[in-house]
C-alpha cells in the first residue's frame, strides 16, 4: 500500500472524528451518568448498538455480555478493544453527568474507552465506504474488566481473536496531560490475584491465650510474615506484592475470636513467577498458622497475567499517537502493578495498549477507581483518531 492510500485514510479518520466530536463527548456523559456493573453492562452495550445501526459494521451481541463488530475483507485483520464496566464505588464529581446510580461509577474511565471506540468505528466506517480501508477490523466492546479474572476471557472462548493478527488497546492515564500519550514496549502491567484467608480456631477469654487457639495472633503474623517470606523465596526481580485491604476478626476487646479472615491482592511483574505464586502462597499461609494450631482455608483466585506489549505493535500504535498529537506526545511510561485483563489478548496474540493522558493541563490529578475522578473530555476524540490510525497502520504492515 503506498503511503498516499495511508495519508487518505489519515485525513479522514481526523475530518469524521472532529465532526462527531461533540456527540463523543455526549456519548460519553451519558454512559458516565449511566454505569453498569461487570456482567451487567445491558444498557451500555445498547447504546453502543445504536450508534453502530447505520453504519456498515456486522454486529454481534454475545450472550453473557459484550459485542464484538465486523468491518471490512482481505487476509489481514486487526482488533481493538473497549471496556463496558463501572466500579461499585459511590460518584463524587457532582458534575451535571454524575452516575445517577448510586453506588456504582465509572471511575477507571471506561465511559472514555467505549466512547473513543464508537468514535473510531464511525471513522473506519467513512474510511471502508470510501475505499480506503485495506482489510478488516473487529471491535471488542468487553464486559467485566473490573473482576477477576476478567471479561476478556469470555470473548476469547466466543471466538474474538479468531483469525486477529493484532490488538490494541487503549487506558485512561490521570497523571498524564490530556494530548499526551504514555507508550511502552514490553511489559506495561503486573499480574494481579486476590487471595482470601479465612481461619478457624478455640476462642476464649483474653486472660488464657494459653487455653486457646490464638487466631487474632496468627492474623498478624499472616499480616506481616506472608509478604516478607514471598519476597525471598520469589526471584526480587518479579516485584512481587503482597498488600491486604481487609481484616476482620472479633467484636470485644477482652474476647478472642474462633473466626476471622483477611484479604487483599497478590501482584507481580513477571509471569514466570506468577505461575508459580498460588501453591507458594497456599504452602505457606499453613506453615504461618501451624504453630498457634488454628485452622486456614486459602480461597487464591487468579486474576490477570501481565500486559507486556509486542514490538512490532508497540510501533504501530507510537506511529498512530505521532501522527495524531505529534512527536511530543508520544511519551515513554513505566511497568505498573496494575491488573489489566487486555494482558489476556496478548497472551494469544501480538499486541499494544498505551495510556491516553486525561488531566487537564494545570487541573488535579486524580487517582483511578476513585469517585471523585474527572477526565478531560477533549481525550475521547484523540483516543478515537489513535485507535482508528493504528487500525488502518497495522493493515498496512
């Protein structure tokens, strides 16, 4: 393909994107006021549907969840992808497109990533009717990212990645300035699990821990033994981390409990060592708890693998951000031990996910999954044009 067909193709995704920029960012409201929860996102990914109606795209609801959309023919096909789901936390913004759901909010910015994906689905659209596009795209409008072990794997066993030679992704970056890109070859999350431990054991009267099985004790020692013992018997390099978020034993100062548990998240940035890391975790929690003869039951779900990005897509997509935002916005970013589920995309096959900036220039910086998280909304056009130019890149390739 000549270099002019690309330019062609360029232009137009940018003409079709900041005409239907206004109704992005309506789109995007509406789904902010309107979250869903994973495996619950019906009305989410009707709206999708709609937007999609008139256009050539060969939709296909999924039972279960999510759709996935067909456009174009030729040999090559590439995927993009977008998450559906909100998170159950209370939305703090107070803006006039506040979730009108209490409890639930889109505070990891997914309401951007669905937005930007219709956007750049009405731009390929254009670019398909006028001849322009050089083989075939496929949508992932993905369910359940929020939960472990994530929505993707219920689009892969419906046969999202038949026949895909790449993917690409994209995540809302509340660090980063909006018109900014954060590009990385190679690993860009961590693997994430959720461990929970429950133990059981003989309560009694704080005066005679002698007489009992101490179980408060043994929950501290979980607390500070597990990720210590993990941290020596895993290569240091894996960064593994082990942080609870919750504890839970007892109702009196004077009573020790027979029951308690605790949970939180076992990360790391290595898939060898996650491979290895629940029978590790599971061995030890009972040579922790065996010396204060409580009993433990270990419920160790396994979340994510890594997201480590294919070199060759890792160019297409830096070559997309290029041309939609310059050279100055393609800016290099760090592993996380953030879970991310597109890590079970390129599991399978070759892909990239980069960060799209959504701060406001001189505005606070947010945190994500947090409820009183704004984005810069000028972020869902360029999120759109970046997601299109790298589906048109990567045909050509």
């Amino acid at each position: 393909m000549s270099q002019h067909f690309s330019a062609d193709a360029s232009s137009l995704i940018a003409t079709v994107i900041e005409k239907r920029d206004a109704d992005l960012v309506e789109l995007r409201r509406d789904l902010h006021a309107h979250p869903e929860l994973a495996w619950a996102e019906s009305r989410t990914a009707g709206k999708v549907l709609d937007e999609l109606a008139d256009t050539d795209w060969d939709v296909t609801l999924l039972a279960g969840g999510g759709l996935i959309a067909d456009l174009g023919s030729g040999e090559r096909r590439v995927a993009l992808r977008a998450d559906l789901d909100a998170l159950p936390v209370d939305d703090l913004t107070k803006d006039p497109w506040s979730s009108i759901t209490p409890g639930v909010a889109h505070a990891c910015g997914h309401d951007v990533h669905t937005a930007g994906l219709v956007g750049a689905a009405l731009a390929l659209h254009e670019v398909h009717a006028s001849g322009l596009l050089p083989g075939r795209v496929r949508l992932l409008f993905q369910p359940a990212e929020e939960i472990m072990p994530g929505g993707a794997l219920h689009l892969i066993q419906a046969g999202a990645l038949d026949d895909v030679h790449q993917v690409f992704g994209l995540h809302c970056d509340p660090s980063l300035d909006v018109g900014y890109l954060g590009v990385r070859d190679g690993p860009l999350t961590g693997a994430a699990d959720s461990l929970l431990v429950r133990l059981g054991g003989k309560g009694g009267h704080t005066s005679r821990p002698h007489l009992t099985e101490d179980l408060t004790f043994a929950l501290g020692k979980l607390i500070t033994e597990l990720p210590a013992i993990l941290s020596r018997r895993l290569d240091p390099r894996a960064g593994v981390s082990v942080v609870w978020g919750m504890v839970q034993a007892g109702a009196a100062p004077n009573v020790i409990p027979g029951r308690g548990q605790l949970s939180g998240t076992v990360r790391m940035l290595d898939a060898v060592a996650w491979a290895d890391a629940e029978h590790l975790v599971r061995t030890l929690v009972g040579q922790i708890v065996a010396p204060y003869g409580v009993s433990a039951e270990v419920t160790y779900q396994r979340g994510v693998p890594p997201v480590v990005n294919d070199h060759a897509a890792t160019e297409v997509l830096a070559g997309a951000v290029e041309r939609v935002v310059g050279p100055r916005g393609h800016v290099p970013t760090t592993q996380s031990l953030g879970g991310e589920d597109f890590g079970w995309y390129l599991d399978r096959i070759p892909g990239s996910m980069a960060r799209l900036g959504t701060r406001t220039p001189g505005g606070p910086t947010y945190d994500l999954h947090q409820g009183n998280l704004r984005v810069d909304e000028a972020a869902t056009s360029i999120g759109a044009r970046v997601l299109a130019e790298a589906a048109v890149a990567a045909l050509l390739t």
